[in-house]
C-alpha cells in the first residue's frame, strides 16, 4: 500500500513525521479498506468507525450500537473515567463542538479511549491489540452497552491511537470513552502531546455528561494530602492508577505502595484517630480505607453513597478521628462512623458543577465544607446549609485543588496543582503561592 494511500485511507489520523504514524495509519487504513473499501473511501469517516458493525446483537444498522464508535463510560459505569481493569490508551480531539470554549476562545473536546489493561493468555496481534480481541480473564463482554441498541458498543472495537501508557506494549479492546476538555496530557500524564482530530465526533453526547453533580473527569495523577508521619504538618501526595505517592519532606516521594486501582477515588484520613493519615478508596459506592502506609488489603469495607458521587473524609464533630461522606449535585452527605448506615448529617452547599473540598478552616478542630469554583474559594465554618464565611481568589480555571496545614498551625489552607506543580498558600485569602515545587 503507498503513503498516498494510507494518508487517504486513514484521514491523517498521524502527521506523516514518524515511521511509527505511518505504521499505526497503514494498519487502520488496511483494516478498513478489507473490510468496506467503497464505503470508507468515498464517505468522510474515519478509519476509527468505518466499520458497521452491530457485533452480534439484531440491531439495525442504523443503531448508535453499529456506528463504529464505542459507548461513554458514564453511560455503562455511572463515572466519568476509565473502570477498574482498563487504562487510557489513546486519545483525540474534536474542534467546534462549543462545549469547552471559555473566556479564551474556542476550545477543542477530548475524548479517551479505555482499553482493556491486559492480553492474558492471548498474546499480542497486529497493531499493540491483543490477539482475536481477546476478553479471556475480564469482566468484559462485546456488545451493545448495557444491552440496549440504543448505545454505543462496548468492549469490542479493538483499536489503539497510542499516544497513553506506551509503555504497555498491547491492550484489548476499547471498554468506553471518557469525555473532558482537560488536556489528556494533563488528565493523565503516561499521554503524549501527538494529535489525531475526528471532528465527526464533536456532538457525541449522552445525558451522563450533562448529569448535574457528576463529577470531572478523574486525572489518574489525582492530588492528595496528609500528615503520613504524624508529624503535625500535612504534606502532598499524588494517587496515579492505584499506586500512592506521598512525600514525606522535601524532595520527590519517599513512601510509594499500591492500594486500590485504576478507577478508584482516592480519600485519605486519620480513620483510627493516632494521629496519621493513611489511604482510602471510593468504588462505585464502597469505601475501601487502610489504617498503614503500605501495600495491603483494607482494614474497614462498607457501603455509603452512590456510584459517581465524590467521596469526602474529615472529623465532622471533633471526635478525634476521621469518618467519611459524599457530594452530590451541590448536597453533602456525612457520616460519623466508618460503616454503613444513614448520613448523620445532611446539608446544602454550593452548586453542581463545583468541586468540594474539607478542612478545618478556623483551627477549632472540626472540617467543614469548601468549594473551588474555577478559580474562586468559597469556605464554610460550620456543617450546614448557608452562605461561605470566607471566599478569595487563588489559582486559575482549570486548576485542580487541594487542601492542608502546610505549615503545621492547625488549621487547613489552599493548594493547587497545575501541570504537576503544586502552588501551597498558608492563609485563606487571596495572594502569591507560599511554597511552589
């Protein structure tokens, strides 16, 4: 097959910079082409969809399920980001879809491909896909989402633009997308900045994206804090596909372990009251929390809250330790112990859409409600529904937040991490970084 050829064929999904663009188009090219050669050259589609297929199902052709284009995991898993089981291999951006423009002008839209993380016993095929689109050992299954036409398919299209964690050398099939207008570089950061456009997917929607409440796109590099010494001073931490990195003093990580996977929602808290703060996970309703800064399984499981919320932790009482609770759409819901049951307390704050935070704002040993609203702070001093005692400005759209005594005075104050750098402030007011690393 000629360049010419592929570039055709494929719609230059890779610039032609690179043996290894021309490699990956001449094999997605060649796919389609086999398989539907009048239909894909002489129809604007890509190499990606250029396929109907309904796989398996007594679907028409015209169902979203044969379009070629796999379903969002909102849609299937209830979150916004890749399940359990599944890594980000690839990604592209669509132009004009008007979603994520903002005061800078028009934005490009994301979307993630979450391919299954392993081959088994399969091996490896052509093109970094396991062989056959094999799902042996998974809990994955080919076809429609949710057994309903009315999707898109799941974990069947076995395809890979390859820009994400390149250094797994195969994955299986594509599970679900993810949707963001977060850079996927900075959304995970195994991406590359490599480009591929499809902008025939830029009104790709479903009613879960629009879900008041849901929360964003997780970053797999999601920033987290704690006293993991008992030391008195809360220091950062980054939670990256189930392994924990905490920084103990200056300089990069010195405790590293694995707890929890891909998918999960980390939340870190003094769960026994000794005064040091150990690792969480939030799964689709569950909490996970781990009383040691080691790799092992939990020592407390129990359910509260539902599949999507965000998952909270702090001493809402001043009973000594930390228990847990969740957001959703602009409700707090907390609980007083570590186990299943009701929400103890229950109150409104904030709006959809904004992200929550907790810390002890006033150092009277009890954490209370804040939220980070692109580039605003707006905290509350006590549990209950009301307007913020205290809002400034700190950090710029875009930014994700975080929160902690970085200074060992007693009460907690803002951080923001952007690009991997972290930007501390030692006050609840407006001003410059107190520490930037």
């Amino acid at each position: 097959m000629s360049r010419t050829l592929v570039r055709r064929a494929t719609g230059l999904v890779d610039r032609p910079v690179s043996r290894r663009g021309f490699l990956r188009r001449m094999t997605m090219g060649a796919t389609a082409l086999a398989v539907t050669p009048l239909f894909y050259m002489s129809r604007p589609v890509t190499a990606y969809a250029a396929i109907c297929s309904c796989s398996g199902s007594s679907c028409d052709c015209g169902a979203m399920c044969c379009d070629g284009y796999t379903e969002f995991c909102c849609s299937i898993y209830g979150e916004n980001a890749c399940p359990a089981g599944t890594i980000p291999a690839g990604w592209w951006k669509a132009d004009g879809s008007g979603v994520c423009d903002n005061q800078l002008g028009p934005q490009p839209r994301y979307y993630l491909d979450c391919n299954i993380a392993t081959c088994g016993s399969c091996g490896c095929g052509a093109g970094g896909i396991c062989g056959g689109g094999c799902q042996q050992g998974t809990s994955f299954s080919c076809g429609c989402a949710n057994g309903d036409c009315g999707l898109r398919k799941s974990s069947c299209t076995g395809f890979r633009y390859g820009q994400c964690n390149q250094d797994v050398a195969c994955v299986g099939p594509i599970v679900c997308r993810v949707v963001t207008c977060t850079p996927p570089w900075v959304w995970d950061d195994s991406c590359t900045t490599a480009s591929a456009t499809d902008n025939n997917t830029r009104f790709h929607n479903a009613a879960c994206l629009q879900q008041p409440g849901l929360p964003a796109p997780l970053p797999s590099g999601a920033a987290v804090s704690g006293d993991w010494t008992g030391a008195g001073r809360d220091m950062p931490g980054v939670f990256v596909d189930g392994r924990w990195h905490l920084r103990r003093a200056g300089g990069g990580p010195d405790i590293v372990f694995d707890f929890g996977g891909p998918g999960d929602r980390p939340v870190v808290g003094d769960w026994n009251g000794n005064g040091v703060d150990t690792p969480g996970v939030f799964r689709n309703g569950t909490f996970y929390l781990r009383n040691s800064n080691n790799t092992g399984i939990a020592d407390i499981t129990f359910d509260f809250g539902n599949p999507g919320d965000f998952p909270l932790s702090g001493d809402w009482t001043g009973k000594g330790f930390d228990s847990v609770g969740v957001h959703r759409a602009g409700v707090w819901y907390l609980r007083n112990s570590n186990d299943p049951g009701p929400a103890d307390i229950t109150f409104g704050f904030g709006d959809p859409g904004d992200r929550p935070i907790m810390g002890d704002w006033d150092g009277d040993g009890i954490d209370t409600p804040g939220l980070y609203r692109r580039d605003s702070w707006y905290l509350r001093n006590s549990n209950t529904t009301g307007v913020a005692n205290i809002s400034f400005v700190f950090g710029d759209p875009g930014d994700d937040a975080v929160t902690g005594d970085w200074d060992g005075t007693g009460t907690q104050t803002p951080g923001i991490v952007r690009d991997r750098r972290f930007y501390l402030r030692n006050s609840n007011s407006s001003g410059v970084a107190d520490q930037v690393f």
